[in-house]
C-alpha cells in the first residue's frame, strides 16, 4: 500500500472518530439541556421563596427594634426630670434606656433649645468634659425638630468622630401629651426645649441583620434609605452611595451584563416607592444567578429605609437525584470519549512515527550539507590566511632590497622605475596586512595588546608623521583641537594597543586626506565621563548616499582606488576596545564629512606604563 492510500485511511478513521465524538457530543447536550432546566426551575422556586421569607422577617424585626428606639426616646422626651432639667436624674434615665437597646443603639444625646450637648450616654466622664457644651446646632437632627416640632428620621450623617449613623430625634416641647407639631392651647403655645436623639451605627446595624441569616442560606444584606443612599452594603466602599449616580453605575457595570443591570435598576426604583409591598427578581452577577428580594421598613407610619437580601442559586437537596443522573451519563460519555480518544491517539501516534522517521532522514541530510558548508568556509578562511603569511614572507626582502637598489643608483631614469616598484610592494604589503586583519576579525582571533597610553601625544605624533608626508601638498590643512581637559599638555589615558588604535586613527586621517582635495582635516578629542570621543572632520567631498547604509560594511567603498577594507577593520578593532564608531555628513552636503570613535577612559591618577 502507498503513502496516499494510507492517509485517505488514516483520513476516514480520524473522520469516524470526529463524527461518532459529535453525535455522543450532540446526545449529552441534549439530556444536560434538559435536566439542567428541571435543575434550575426547582432551584430557582426554592431560592426565590426562601429570600422572600428571609427579607419579610428580617423587615420586620428591624422593623421592632427601631420602633423600640422610637418609644424610647418618646418617653424620654416627656419625663418630667428633663422636662426640668434634671440634670443628675436625667443622665441616669437615659444611661438605662441605652442599656435596653445598647446591642443596636450608640448612644443617646440630649441637646438643650441651643443645640448644645447636655448628655451623651455610652461615655466617661474624661470623654463626656470633652463633649459637653459642643455645639450641633447645624446637624438635621436638631434644626428639624427645632422648626417643625416633629420627629426627625435621619439618613446616613458622618459623625464628628468619623463614623456614619442613621439619628432619630424628637422634640422636647414644655407641654407633654400632646401631639409633635406646633399646637396653640388656649393662648399658650409649646415651647421647644431641645431634642432627644438617637444614633445608630449603619454597619453595626446591618451586621446585626446579617447574623440573623440562616448560615446555609449563604446570602448578603443590604440596606437602603428612602432616597437612593446605600446605608450598609458587604462592601463598606459603597456605604453613601447614591445608588444611580454615575460612578456607582460605572462600577456595577463591570460587574454586571447589561440586562441585569438593567434589571436591578427597575428592581431599586420599584423598592423606593412609597409601598408596605416587596418584591424579588432574579440577577445574573459574575456569572451565576441570584435572586434579589426586598422590603421596605416604616417607621411611624413613614418609610424609613428598605432592606435588601441577596441569595445565590445553590444547590439545594432537591436538585441532587437530577445532578446524580446527569453525573451518570456524563461519567458515561466521557469513558466512551476516552476509549475512542485513545484509538484515535494511536493511530495519530503510529503516523506521526513514520512522519517522523521522515523529517529525521531529512534533517540529518541537512545536518551534513551544514557540516560540509562549515569546513568549506573553515578551509577558504586558513587559505586566506595562509596566503596572507606567505605573501608577506617575500615582500619583505623585496621591500628592502628595492630600497637599498634605489639608493645606490643615481639614474633617474631607473630611480624613477624603482620607485613604482616601491610603491607597488609597499601597496601589496598593505594589501596583505589587511587581508590578515579581515581574517583575524571574522575569526575572533583579533589579539590586542593593551597598555595605557596617552591619546593626546599618540594623536599629535600621527598629525605630525602625516604633516610631514603631506609637506609638499599645501592645499589640505591638518590641525588638531582639544576640548579643556584634552589640550596640549595634558593627559588623556586610555587602555589600548598602541599599534591598533594608530591605525585605526591613521585609515581614518588617510581616508580624509583622499577625498580632501583643498581644504581643512580637523582632529579633535573631547571627555564626556568615563569616554573620550575623537573626531575626524573634513571639509571634502562627503558621502556618497550609496555607500552611507553600509560604510562599515566590507567592500564598501565608492573609490577606485582601496579594497574598502579599512572602515570595516577600523570599525572592528574600536569595538574590541570596548567603544563605537560611526560617521554623519553635513546636512547640506557643503563641509564634507565627520567620522567619530570613542574609547573608555581610564584614571589619570593611576600608576601608568607608556610603551613607547
């Protein structure tokens, strides 16, 4: 059997496979569909009966416990002790009404008809000399009572120590028995003479709420005031908001899909109706359901505030037989998808073997070819080599004895002719001095011998080699600069090899000098922390766009004249020295060229050798 009819085999086994996977697939969301609707509908009829009930008796005992609150200050309101002003009577009369309701109460105040603390119960008498006389003539719960003779029921007030309380406070008026307004008897009207007021914590109020929740219950509770102001919330980040002001939207936004805010929203707009009627909907928040029940708390008559109960969509005991079975099939479906996973792995397994056995023969045969190509290079890179080394054994007695030759003639003719054989060798000597340095270079094989020297004396003695070689040529200009801590006479160390750095200095001053037909080569050093940058400028011919990308390239070069050699092997050897180098035109192209390379600096102050 050929390779293509073993993968229209392997194609129709792998198509089987997916096809029987889908149908099993297909079956199993069918039955889950199905038995996760009975699953919900039961949860959900069960949840949403618990939360109603929960909500309606917590309701109503806060309900209790604040009408309790109310009944309490009310007598307080008539006892004849603070009718006169009582003061010792007083202040055991209300340190016992707070002993009756100090689980839900903070304390109890008493403010005389100026605002002015008389008695605060719950406190020492250091915290009560701090607290005495205060003036709370601004706070709602003393100018209400005060201008409409009435009770007052307050929403959330930050208090003066920083934490927030619902206050409920009544008038004290000199008539008792009679109703909280302002009354005409006879000629005689009741005179306002402070007020009794009560402060309860909103979180202490909505933990006490919350520990009255059945524990497997698992809910949350909330409380709200009539106005749209958060009194308690789980997160104490949300205690004083106002439920539909933008931020607070923002937030539930991130929390909630759009239909359940949406939801929400109708839910809370509903609650604060003026209405003895609950109500409950159900809300998806971070991915699971929960049912959201509330009822509103009156007080007096009025409504006060509305509690909140929030109950996630456990499962609950009912549901169990209906998730056994579904466990049971899906234990089912998943040993089948197992057993056909395993088959389908073994088939894969078996073709991937042959494929691999495939790319391993391939990738070996590449591995050779590599092989092959790397001591292809290695040999054309030691014959290079060893044709530099060779080329340099005869030039050397060539060189020589031409100079010795040139002296001794003295016709000019043949002066003349050993001249261009002089230059000739001495050409082909560089040649093969730079093919050496382009072989050390692509090896790793550059050696450096460093020593630190003085880059100020090592830059004037080129300028002065090059002066003197140029003499005879006054149409280029040679100068050298220094910035303050670089001028003639000063030092500047670095750690080099002194035959190196001079030829890269040296390319450098030749390569200006040969597109420099009449103008100024400007050599200039300059210090900047642990670097020192030297700077080649001339005022040449620039250049060329073509070759600038790739100036330090090998064989970049737009002369026809130099192998284009030299600003690769200048570039290579800076680099080895630990600095960079690089170059830039000028912007119109008028002052030809600048070339940069920097070395690091060593310190002057250190015990230095300079080979000469």
């Amino acid at each position: 059997m050929n390779k293509s009819a073993e993968s229209w085999n392997s194609l129709i086994i792998l198509t089987a496979i997916a096809g029987l996977a889908v149908i099993l697939s297909i079956i199993s969301y069918q039955y889950s569909s199905s038995t996760s609707n009975d699953i919900v509908d039961i949860a959900t009829q069960e949840i949403r009966s618990n939360a109603r009930i929960e909500v309606h008796d917590l309701s109503k005992l806060l309900a209790n416990r604040l009408e309790t609150i109310n009944v309490i200050i009310q007598t307080l309101t008539d006892a004849p002790a603070i009718q006169n002003n009582e003061f010792q009577r007083s202040q055991v009369i209300i340190n016992n009404r707070q002993n009756h309701t100090d689980g839900l109460t903070d304390f109890y105040m008493w403010l005389d008809k100026s605002g002015k603390i008389v008695w605060i119960s719950n406190m020492n008498s250091t915290t009560y000399q701090k607290y005495k006389g205060f003036d709370l003539s601004y706070r709602p719960y003393f100018t209400v009572p005060r201008d409409t003779l009435t009770p007052y029921y307050s929403s959330l007030i930050e208090s003066n120590d920083k934490i927030p309380r619902l206050y409920i406070s009544y008038p004290i008026l000199t008539k008792q028995g009679q109703e909280y307004k302002n009354t005409t008897i006879g000629s005689k009207t009741n005179a306002f003479q402070g007020t009794i007021v009560a402060a309860v914590d909103a979180m202490t109020l909505g933990s006490i709420l919350k520990s009255q929740l059945l524990p497997e219950f698992n809910g949350t509770v909330s409380l709200v005031d009539n106005k749209g102001i958060i009194l308690y919330a789980d997160n104490p980040a949300f205690v004083g908001t106002y439920i539909f002001e933008k931020e607070f939207q923002s937030t539930i936004s991130s929390m909630l899909p759009v239909s359940s805010r949406v939801s929400l929203n109708k839910l809370v707009n509903t609650s604060l109706k003026e209405s003895d009627i609950g109500g409950a909907s159900d809300i998806y928040a971070q991915g699971k359901l929960n049912t959201l029940a509330f009822e509103p708390v009156t007080l007096q008559g009025n409504h006060f505030l509305t509690l909140y109960i929030s109950a996630p969509h456990n499962l609950a005991s009912k549901v169990a037989m209906a998730i056994a079975q579904q466990k049971n099939l899906s234990t089912i479906i998943i040993i089948t998808i197992g057993i056909v996973a395993l088959v389908a792995a073994f088939l894969v397994l078996n073709w991937n073997k042959k494929l691999e056995a495939t790319v391993n023969a391939r990738t070996a045969e590449l591995r050779r070819a590599n092989e092959q190509l790397k001591n292809q290079d290695q040999m054309q890179r030691e014959f290079i080599n060893v044709a530099a080394h060779e080329l340099r054994t005869p030039i050397q007695p060539v060189l020589a004895l031409s100079d010795i030759l040139r002296s001794k003639i003295k016709d000019n003719e043949q002066v003349e002719l050993l001249d261009v054989i002089l230059r000739n060798v001495k050409r082909l000597q560089r040649l093969s001095q730079v093919i050496l340095d382009v072989t050390m270079i692509e090896s790793h094989s550059l050696k450096l011998n460093k020593h630190a020297i003085d880059l100020n004396d090592l830059i004037l003695n080129i300028i002065q080699d090059q002066n003197i070689i140029h003499q005879s040529d006054g149409k280029v200009k040679l100068q050298y600069e220094t910035d303050a801590k670089g001028k003639e006479g000063k030092q500047i160390f670095v750690e080099a090899d002194r035959e190196r750095i001079t030829q890269v200095i040296w390319n450098l001053l030749t390569n200006a000098m040969k597109f420099t037909k009449d103008g100024t080569i400007t050599v200039s050093t300059r210090v900047t922390g642990r670097e020192v940058m030297v700077t080649v400028r001339d005022t040449g011919e620039g250049i060329d766009p073509k070759i600038q990308p790739r100036l330090f390239s090998k064989f970049a070069t737009s002369s026809i004249q130099g192998t284009g050699l030299g600003l690769y092997i200048s570039k290579s050897i800076v680099e080895a020295h630990g600095g960079s180098m690089w170059a830039e035109n000028k912007s119109d192209r008028s002052g030809g060229a600048t070339f940069y390379f920097s070395l690091p600096v060593i310190d002057s102050n250190e015990d230095h050798h300079h080979p000469r």
